[in-house]
C-alpha cells in the first residue's frame, strides 16, 4: 500500500499571483527538514503538497515531527493513495485505517471531491464508504457531530487519499518569504519567544547577544545557543553574533548616573545591532520586551531606546503578559533552557533604583560623558559570528 504525507497549505492559499513563490520556498525549507531521513519527492498541487518517501520506508513518526515544526502549513495526515475507484476507496479505508476503526466505538467520513469528473458526489462517497465501514466493523456506529474517529476520503486530480484525524501544523508563513530581520537574543525567556513569533510571520533570523566576561560565564553564552537551536528546528540556521560588551558596561558605571544605567546600556545595544544588522541584510530588529514588565520597558524608556536605533524594531510580546509568555516558551521548549541560573549581561548590572520616566534630553546629555561611536566600533569590530543549527 503506497502511503505518503499530504499537506494542507495554510494562508499561502489566500496568496494571489505570487503564491507560487511562497510555495516554492515551503517546499524548500521542507525538504531542508527533512534531508536526515533520507529521500523524498515533493509536489504540489491544489492548494496542497504531497511528499513521498523514495526508495526507503521513513520513520513517519519523525517525519510528522519534523514537519510540524515548519511554518507555512496548517495540518497534514499520513495518508494511503488509492486508484479513484469506489471499491478500492472502499478497501483501503477499511485496511488502512483498521487500528483506528477497532479501537474506536463512533465514527463518520468525510469526503472531498476535488476531481469533479469522479462519478459521486462528496455526499455519496460518504453514504458509499461508511455504510462498508458498517458491514465491515459491526461494533461501530455512526455519530456525524462528536465521532471518536473522522475518516477522510479525498479525491484529488491524479489519485485519491484515505486518511485519519490530521495534525496540526505550525501555520504562518514559510520562513524567507517575511525577510530579515535581527534578534536581540539574551538567556531569558521572553526573547526566544519573540523570535519564534517573528520566524512564523516568515522572517529570517540573524541573532546578536551581548556577552560581558568575566562578568557572565562561557555557559551563558551556551545557553543561548542552545535557546536558538530550539528556535532553529523551526526557523532553520541561525546565524548568530556575541558581542564584547564589558568595557561598554563599565565605561557607564563609571561615567553615567546608576538610575540611567540600564537605559544607556540598551541605547548603545541598539546601535550596535542597528549596525551588525545592516551588514547582514536585516530590514528590522526584534526585541522581547513586553510594556511594563521591568524598568526599562516603560512607554518612556522605550521610546528612549528606539531614538538610536536606525531600523524599525519589532516587539511581538509586547502586549503579553509573563504568563502567556512563558506558556510559549513552554510549548517550543525553550522554557527549561531560559530557567538555567546563568545570568547575561542585563541582569548582571542592574542598578538599585532605575528610571521609569525618563526624559530623552537627560539620557542624551549623560552620554555626553562617554566616548559613543567609539565604543560601538569597538564592540561592532569585535563581534564574534557563529552559526545555530537545529540538533
């Protein structure tokens, strides 16, 4: 019985003359999650994508888990390709699908005539093949609102497809259709989320962290690149930059007043990710911050911080609560990574009591005391580059 993976496009359906060129970059980064398991023919056609195994029998539990972290599909189902011919649908629903049709005590089918040259209508093909399913598996009766088993029948141009329940896919849209953009990525939690949310609008991810030896450890910096690994099973590589940023935090400690610290500190983040993201293509930035959750995201400060920033930042937590946060974070797994006790760099010289409301001419007159493009350049130039691949 020759079985394939049949995926339901998500809102690239709604793509008008362009949607070939969304489809194409799903189909690549398709092929790109599932290149370990081996080879696989893909084609689409009718708003959906088929993928076939070649020469080889996949493990399709992990081709499913794979699949469903790429974005730009909204549900697929292993399926069985039958010969449109009512009997054989007949058959291959009762065999297919015997596991399922035997554990359960309610089902109904059903169906969806693509091909308007098949004989039945969608109606008909649902009396046809549940009443076999009846003769078949007398145990099982008919409940067409809250079945325990749905059985789908598709026929489609080339051939029809029997399959069960279909899971869920990641939605969005394929990654690299959105653009670039540059991801302010440190070890808490709200920033691989907000990567995540950015990567499903089909934005392509370079990451920037700012590292401050001796003051945060090597396994800080690791776990960062573990969050993006996490982020990469549905983003694909990351391309990721440590930024030194010591000799910046000390020069502020020394020369700038403590309740400014953390403002000063962001602004000159800003700038430097302004930079390193240019360079890399990246239309944007992206940010974890969420209104109100600490000092420095007050309505002011961050108007503050947006002043040097030379690309538009984008803020995808901003109006979510640490509860819905961390409720994502949880479902992409990034959540036990976030908890680990390494500190970065923004935790580290938190002052005792910062600004709220700060008043952007302050911030600008305190860094009149510090040698600005000079300290960008330096931490820019010393920026590290390294590349996240998923595991």
């Amino acid at each position: 019985m020759k079985e394939i993976l049949l995926i339901k496009n998500g809102e690239l359906a709604l793509k008008g003359l362009n949607r070939g060129t969304f489809e194409a970059v799903l189909l690549k980064n398709l092929r790109r999650a599932l290149r370990p398991l081996g080879k696989f023919d893909m084609h689409k056609a009718q708003s959906a994508v088929y993928i076939e195994p070649v020469d080889h029998t996949p493990d399709w539990d992990e081709v499913g888990e794979r699949v469903a972290k790429v974005f730009g599909l909204c549900a697929f189902s292993r399926a069985s390709v039958v010969e449109k011919d009512l009997g054989a649908i007949q058959q291959a629903a009762a065999e297919y699908l015997r596991e399922a049709l035997l554990s359960a005590k309610t089902f109904k089918v059903e169906a969806k005539r693509a091909d308007k040259r098949f004989p039945l209508t969608s109606p008909q093909l649902c009396a046809q093949v549940g009443g076999y399913l009846l003769e078949q598996y007398p145990h099982l009766r008919v409940d067409v609102h809250h079945p325990e088993l749905t059985v789908w029948i598709e026929v489609r141009e080339s051939a029809a497809y029997v399959h069960g329940p279909q899971q869920e896919g990641a939605g969005g849209m394929p990654v690299g259709t959105g653009g670039k953009a540059g991801i302010l990525i440190s070890g808490g939690i709200d920033s691989p989320v907000a990567a995540y949310m950015m990567a499903k609008r089909g934005v392509e991810l370079t990451g920037i962290h700012f590292a401050s030896p001796p003051y945060t450890s090597e396994r800080a910096e690791q776990k960062v690149i573990s969050l993006l690994k996490k982020v990469s099973e549905y983003a694909g590589h990351i391309p990721l930059y440590i930024v030194p940023f010591t000799r910046i935090q000390e020069e502020i400690g020394r020369a700038c007043p403590e309740d400014l610290f953390t403002l000063i500190m962001r602004r000159f983040m800003m700038r430097i990710a302004s930079r390193l993201a240019a360079d890399n293509e990246c239309g944007a930035l992206i940010t974890g911050e969420s209104v109100g959750q600490v000092a420095s995201q007050t309505i002011p400060a961050i108007a503050c911080t947006d002043a040097v920033a030379t690309l538009p930042v984008f803020r995808p937590v901003i109006g979510m609560d640490k509860d819905e946060i961390i409720a994502l974070s949880r479902r992409i797994d990034t959540f036990d990574i976030s908890i680990q006790p390494y500190e970065d760099c923004c935790t580290v010289f938190t002052p005792r009591h910062p600004r709220t409301r700060p008043r952007l001419e302050q911030v600008e007159e305190a860094e009149q005391a510090l040698p600005v493009e000079e300290l960008v350049e330096e931490a820019v130039q010393g920026a590290r580059r390294l590349r996240v691949y998923p595991d």
